[in-house]
C-alpha cells in the first residue's frame, strides 16, 4: 500500500504567532511509563479571534482550563499533531493544560525519555510537543519554571534550566526541586534531568568578577572520565571572553552525559545534555580524536550560550543562523588552541568528505533550506560545515576586525530576539560601512557546490601575470530557476623561486580595496585579474585556506604542484598541492588500470617523510592519501572498485619502497616518547607514529610491528592504531587481538563502539559476515544510536563493502534501516543518507538499490524522517 506523502512546510509561509507564551510553569510526576505533566501557561494574546493552535504529540490528554475554568469538549480539536482552541478571550489569559506521557517507551529518543535508568530530554528542533501541548516553534520565547517530583532513591538528582529556587522531601519517598530560568527562550531549548547521577564540580571567575559553579553529570563510576572536559569548558568560557568580549550570564553551568542521544550534544539553556562520548575520557579509553573531539563540541555547546541562546531563530529554516555561526566559532577555537593549519585541513577535508557528496546528490539542499518535510532531516553538514564556510567568507571579506565589529552589532541590535540570517548579515554590514553583501547573500539561497575553472598565464616580457577564473554551479537538489554568480574572496599568492610572495598589483580593477591582503573578489561569471611587474617566474597559489568553498580545476601543472608542496607559505596549500597531485594520479590509474606510481610524484612524497623542518601531525596529513570517495566524487560513474584498487596499489607501492624510512621514523618517536600528554605535539607525535605503522602494515614486517604496538600500547590511541592495522591488513593476530581488546573493554560501551567500527570499517571482503555477526553480539544494542553507528553506520560508510559488486552490502542496510526506523526515525534517516550517491552508482548496482529503495518506500507507517530522504533519492 502507498503512504500518504506527508505534509511540506515552506519558508515562504512563514507567519508571526497570533499568541506568544511569555511565562510557563511545569509541573512534573514522574514515573517510567506514566509521568503527569501540569502545564500553567500565561498566555498573550497577538491577533485576538484566531484559534490557537497547539503542537502536541503522542500525548494522553487530561484536561484544559482557561482562567481557571474547565474547557468544554467542543471547544477542542484534535489531531495527531494539534489541539486546537477556539473561543478564546480577546485579551491575555492563563491556559491549564494537564496531561500524560510514557518516557520508557520513547525509543525515538526525542522529548522526555527515560534510558539507562535516567530521565532526560532533547527538545530541539520539536520534541517539547511530545512533552506536552505548546506553542513548540523557536520564536515564541517563555520564561520556565519546573517542578520535578520524584522517587528519591531513583532519582536523587533533578535538574532543569535555570537556577535552583526551592527543594525538598515529600511523602511515599519522593522528594522535589523547582528551578527558574530567567532568560525567555524557546521550548527547544528547554530541558529535564533526573536520575542518579555522580557529580565533578569546578568553577569559573568571568572577566567581570562572577564566580560560575561548573558541573559534569555522569554516571557513577565515571567522574574520573571529565577531566579533559572540565578543562575545555574552562577554556571555552575564557576563550569566548577573550575572542569576542562574551560572558556567561546563569551562575551555574551543568552538562549532563547520557549515553542514548541522538546526536552529539545540545545547549539547552544552563543545562547541555551530551552524548557521553562527547565527555567521557581518559587515556585508557578515549584516542586522541576522542579529546580533540570533546574540546571542539564542549566548546560548540558552550558558544551556542550567545549565538542560538541569548539570540536565536525566527524559525527552523534559519537554522544555520546558530550553527553555521557556532561552528565557525568552534573551529576557531580550536585553531587557536592547536595548530591552525592542521585545524583547517581537518575541516576541510571534513566538508569534502561529507558537504561536497551531500550538496551534489538528491537531498542537496541551501544553507537556509526553502522547504522540509522532516526538520530532523536538515541537521546536515551543508547547514552545519558549509554554513561556517559562508561565515568565514564574511570574516575573510571584512577581516577579524570588521568581523569583530560586526558580532558586537548582532548583539546589540538582536540580543534576546529570534532573528533571521538577513538579520545578521544586516549586522555585520551596518557594521563596516554598509558594506554591499547583496550578491554575497545567494550564498543562503542556492545549493550546490560551485566549480572554477581557473586559467594562469604569464608572459614575463611584459610582467603580466594573468589570471582569469569561470564558475559556474550545477543545479541541484530540485532547483529549477537559473542560478546568479556567487560573490567569493579568493586568497592568493605568486609564490617566488625562493618560496617568497611576489608583490601583487593589480591592473585596471576598480575593486583593489583587499588587494594588500592578498584577496581578490569573484563576483561575475567570468573574470580576469592582471597582475603588473610580474618579471620572474612564480607559480600561483590560489584560494589559499581554502577562502571559498569550492572546486577548482586549473592548469597548474605537476611540477608546480611539486614547488607548491615544499615551498608555499600558505600551509593548507602546501597540503591542497599534494592533494591535488595525489588525486590527479590516482585519477589517471583508475582510468588507464594501471598501478604505477609516478616516479616524480613517489620522490616529492619521500621528500616529505624525510623533512624533519614539518610538524609531526601536518605531516601525517601530508602523508594521507586520497580515500575512495575523494576519488568517486569527481567521477561521471562512481567506480568503486577501481578507485579502490588504484590506492591499495599506490598506498603498497610507496610503503614498500619507503619501508626503511617509516621505520626509522617510527622507532624514534617509539624510543623517545615520554609521559601521556594530550598536547599539540604529542598527539601529532602518535598520530604519525601510527601512520607510519598504518604504512608498515603493508611490508612483511606488519605482524611483528602491529603485535607489539598492541601489546605495549599504554593508551587507547595506540592501542586502537594497532588493532585498525591488524584487523584491516588480515594480519595473523587478528583473532587473538579482538578477543582481548573484547574482553578487556566489554563493560565500556564507548569503547565497544571502536571495537564494532574497526571491524565495520575494513574494506575487507569478510567484512560483510562480520557485521552480521556483530549484531548478535553482546555488547550490540540496536536502542542505542551509537552503537548502530558505530557498526552498522560505519558499514554504510564503508564505500568498498556498502557499494560491494553482489548487492549484499546495500540489502543489508536497506534492511536495518527497515528495523531501526520502528525504533529510532532519526538514527534511521542517517542510514538513510548512505544511498545518495545512487544515481552515479553503477548501473547493476543502482538497480538493486532502486528495488531496495522501492520497499522502504512501500513500508505502512514509515516514519517522515526515512520518507523524505527515500523519496528524495528515488525521485
Ligand atoms: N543544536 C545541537 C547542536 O548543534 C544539535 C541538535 C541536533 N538535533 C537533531 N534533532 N538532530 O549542538
Ligand atoms: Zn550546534
């Protein structure tokens, strides 16, 4: 049977609230399958005569009352997704609303749910409507108070946003806390704690002198885990001080981790709730990544405190509003407290990985979408990554001094409103002179990732060195008008002999304004930039830091490609320069089948290994060759095999024949490492250590290294490098490693989940049997996102084994996305997402995915999160 198409909400249709819920007290009785919700709400009437209409969902209804008096019947209508009221006063009123919820058979993990024995909640973008009837949509902001009762041995702990006014004990075992938050804010951001819980205090002296009690909640056992981000969070608040002027303004500030949560953590107001892989560590169980991880989103969810809390969205097409500016404003963060241009890298190549296949397959969508059927759906890296890339271009084009400007004028004008991203882009040009972003602003409102083709031509008799740009964007995602040129700052460079920059002046251009900063600005179709008194040979380096999000084709040649990678000022470019060359011969290999590595490329990677002037970790990233969908993504037909075969042969080939070198580089950080430390250079020191050990892992000496690695490693990083080596190359170890890593570990599920990837993530052929057998095992929970992630996600992310010859890998996901969306919608959609490359996808191939796709389609009571992204990629 065909499912009704559900119902498409469009920004066009936005429409102010005709009433606006300014104070609301909750009441809260909790219990695992039965929790009583009390509802008093002062209620301001906007347009009087409307009916009001209440979002509220999987509710048991109770009763309603206005000013006291009990609503009849017929004044109410219900649907799955409403309560409707008519007859209404025409001047402010108080609505009673009471009514029932199940927190234990929340699977969906959305709303109040109750999960390893703790009742928590994720609001955002609408699960208050699944706590109890409101006016759920972020630009109705209330001031909250909460009454949390509850079973006192259970529950010893209940929080809420705010500051704690009030507690005490209560007959049959119960006891109370009633908590206030001052600050009016949407219901996404509200949030409920209660369970029992361990406690790391600290705290934290503002610029003006205010002492704020910091605190981590976690399950016992676990308070020697929040070291690592106790201290982020110290340096978050310190940073955000220093960085932007912006102080933290509750007196208590508590995380909370849980270990069921949809995705990595969120900011209600005072109260952030985290998936505790996001907090939990230390160096027995967390990698390297796992710190790096914890600092960059403590600090996210801290950021958001300004930018989404204290000024926040219209509505939820504006999302990007707050996560494009607060990632932005993690990613600096994390630069400036590790090295800028590894930072960069990372994130780049982060929004290649993800962004760029996303915004070329059929869920593409703008940053500030223009309609969704499933908001759940629009927590995306386009919204997210790309997001902050449309914010750093505004921070490139105004520079950290306008751009400083320009956040300090956001906060003036829209402090404690719910705006809109035409509203900070009126900031930060009010600013800095009315400066003219009226082209730039497309960057909202067209998807897809734009392509240069960029022309250099040098003609050293009259010094003229030209450069002339085309860009073009395909339409995608349903986009039918005809897409405007995009205005983009370019970052360049003439690089000189000696590795130095050229003068740059710049011909006949009315827009020279940037030029002293090395920016240029793209804003027609086509465009030619001459630069004068060019007399000697430089080699262009362009878009330097990666200034636009987008892709180049260039007639740089190999050789300077080679110049580049040693000798640019601009790190990331260096980096972008060996990128370039590696996948251009990678490219050629998967095209010709050959498995020759060029010998001028092989001899400028062997440059590298042995150039003891780059950092450890800028190396490892040097060193990193393409992956297989660096590669598809640039190819007509996504050829998976091949592109795999064509790195296994160029990863082999350079292993072999640099195999003394990683060994040598490998022994001596071995024989020289000393204490565990989680900084800068140590973990640059590991992460090349296990490079070269992943190198290694080709040679004949892979099992003696890789054993002994495993058998010495004294932290997780190490450990977990080892076995990735062990379990990838089919060493002879293998068995014998999972089973002690198991059986060492099998209590800690965080650590479960890197035991279920390595084995998920291989592109091993007996992949496949593996994960069928990893669902059965003991440490899987098909309830728990992480642990699906963990194994069957990164089986969907696996492009070798998802995309295998037999079909097998894609009916296998097909067929958990079937069972986790009875579960979880949200974790399903994800998995979801793993077929967008369909359409490019071989054509045997594409078919079975077609007929898998077409009975997810058909299923009676699929979820809207699963619908939208299906149907999306069918259509
Ligand atoms: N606002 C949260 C954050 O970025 C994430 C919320 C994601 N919500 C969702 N339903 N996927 O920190
Ligand atoms: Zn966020």
């Amino acid at each position: 049977m065909k499912n009704e198409a559900p119902l498409i909400k469009y920004l066009k249709d936005y429409q102010a609230p005709h009433y606006l819920i300014e104070k609301i007290y909750l009441e809260f009785s909790l219990a695992d399958e039965d929790t009583l919700v009390k509802s008093t709400m002062d209620v301001k009437v906007k347009n009087a005569g409307e009916k009001l209409v209440l979002d509220g969902e999987e509710l048991i209804f109770i009763s309603a009352k206005i000013n006291g008096e009990e609503l009849a019947k017929d004044s109410l209508v219900f649907t799955n997704e409403t309560l409707t009221i008519s007859n209404l006063p025409t001047t402010d009123f108080v609505l009673e609303i009471q009514n029932r919820v199940n927190p234990k058979a929340n699977t969906a993990l959305d709303g109040l749910y109750k999960s390893s024995g703790i009742f928590c909640t994720q609001n955002e973008p609408e699960g208050f409507r699944r706590i109890t009837y409101f006016i759920d949509r972020p630009d109705n902001l209330s001031v909250y108070t909460t009454k949390i009762i509850a079973d006192k041995k259970q529950c010893p702990i209940l929080l809420s946003n705010g500051n704690l006014i009030e507690s005490g004990e209560l007959d049959n075992g119960k006891h109370f806390a009633v908590w206030n938050d001052p600050f009016p804010k949407p219901a996404y951001l509200y949030a409920l704690v209660a369970g029992d819980l361990g406690l790391v205090q600290d705290s934290f002296t503002t610029m003006s002198g205010r002492v704020i009690d910091l605190r981590i909640y976690v399950d016992k056992g676990n308070e020697s885990k929040c070291h690592h981000a106790m201290e982020s969070l110290k340096k978050s608040m310190k940073w955000d001080e220093d960085r932007f002027g912006l102080e933290y303004d509750l007196d208590i500030y508590m995380v909370v981790a849980v270990d069921s949560f949809n995705m990595g953590a969120m900011e209600n107001k005072g109260l952030n709730i985290f998936n505790s892989a996001y907090v939990l560590a230390d160096k027995e169980t967390a990698t390297d990544d796992n710190f790096y991880g914890i600092e960059s989103v403590i600090g996210h969810e801290y950021f958001h405190n300004w930018t989404g809390n204290r000024v926040t969205c219209r509505d939820w097409f504006q999302l990007t509003l707050k996560e494009g500016l607060t990632v932005f404003r993690d990613q600096e963060f994390s630069a400036d407290l590790n090295s800028r241009a590894v930072c960069r890298i990372n994130d780049v190549n982060g929004l290649r990985g993800f962004q760029f296949a996303e915004d070329a397959g059929p869920t593409a969508h703008p940053i500030k979408p223009k309609s969704y059927i499933e908001m759940n759906n629009f927590y995306t890296s386009t919204i997210y990554e790309k997001g902050s890339e449309v914010i750093r271009m505004i921070y490139t084009i105004l520079g950290p001094e306008g751009f400083r400007k320009g956040m300090d004028k956001y906060f003036e004008l829209f402090d404690g409103s719910a705006v809109t991203t035409e509203d900070f882009v009126h900031a930060m040009s009010v600013a800095n002179g009315n400066y003219d972003f009226s082209q730039f602003k497309l960057w909202y409102d067209q998807a897809g990732t734009p392509k240069l083709d960029v022309n250099f031509s040098h003609d050293i008799s009259t010094g003229e060195f030209k450069i002339s740009v085309k860009q073009s964007c395909e339409k995608v995602g349903g986009e039918t008008i005809e897409k405007k040129p995009f205005h983009m700052p370019i970052k360049l460079g003439l690089v000189k002999a000696n590795g130095e920059d050229h003068f740059l002046t710049l011909k006949d251009r009315a827009d020279q304004r940037d030029i002293s900063r090395g920016i240029v600005h793209l804003k027609n179709e086509v465009e030619e930039f001459i630069f004068t008194e060019v007399a000697e040979k430089v080699v262009p380096s362009f878009n330097r830091d990666f200034s636009a999000p987008v892709k180049i084709k260039s007639n740089t040649t190999k050789e300077d490609l080679a110049f580049l990678m040693s000798n640019d000022s601009n790190e990331f470019n260096r980096y972008e320069s060996f990128m370039t060359y590696a996948k251009e011969l990678l490219q050629e290999m998967v095209k010709t089948g050959s498995t020759n590595v060029e010998e001028k490329f092989a001899l400028a990677f062997g440059k590298i290994i042995t150039d003891d002037k780059i950092d450890d970790d800028f190396k490892s990233l040097c060193l990193t060759l393409p992956s297989i969908s660096d590669l598809v993504q640039d190819q007509e037909i996504h050829a998976y095999t091949e592109s795999k075969k064509a790195i296994d042969a160029m990863t082999k080939n350079l292993a072999l024949r640099y195999e003394d070198e990683f060994i040598k580089i490998y022994n001596s950080i071995v024989s020289n490492e000393g204490e565990f430390k989680v900084d800068a250079k140590s973990m640059g020191q590991r992460k090349l250590k296990n490079l070269c050990l992943t190198y290694l892992g080709e040679s004949s000496k892979a099992n003696e290294f890789a054993s002994k690695q495993f058998k010495a490693a004294t932290n997780m990083t190490d450990l977990l490098g080892a076995l990735k080596v062990i379990v990838h190359n089919n060493l002879a170890s293998k068995a014998e490693c999972l089973e002690s890593f198991y059986s060492r570990f099998k209590d800690q599920t965080l650590v479960m989940q890197k035991w279920l990837g390595v084995q998920a993530g291989s592109e091993d052929d007996s992949t496949y049997e593996t994960v069928l057998k990893l669902l059965e095992s003991d440490v899987y929970d098909k309830t728990v996102p992480n642990l699906v992630r963990a194994l069957v996600g990164t089986f969907a992310g696996n492009k070798a084994q998802f995309n295998h010859e037999s079909g097998r890998g894609i009916k296998f996901v097909a067929s958990q996305i079937k069972e986790v969306d009875k579960i979880n919608p949200q974790v399903a959609s994800r998995l979801a997402s793993a077929f967008k490359g369909l359409k490019k996808m071989p054509v045997d191939l594409q078919k079975v995915a077609r007929a898998e796709l077409e009975t997810i389609i058909a299923i009676d009571g699929l979820s809207k999160n699963v619908y939208e992204i299906v149907s999306k990629t069918l259509a």
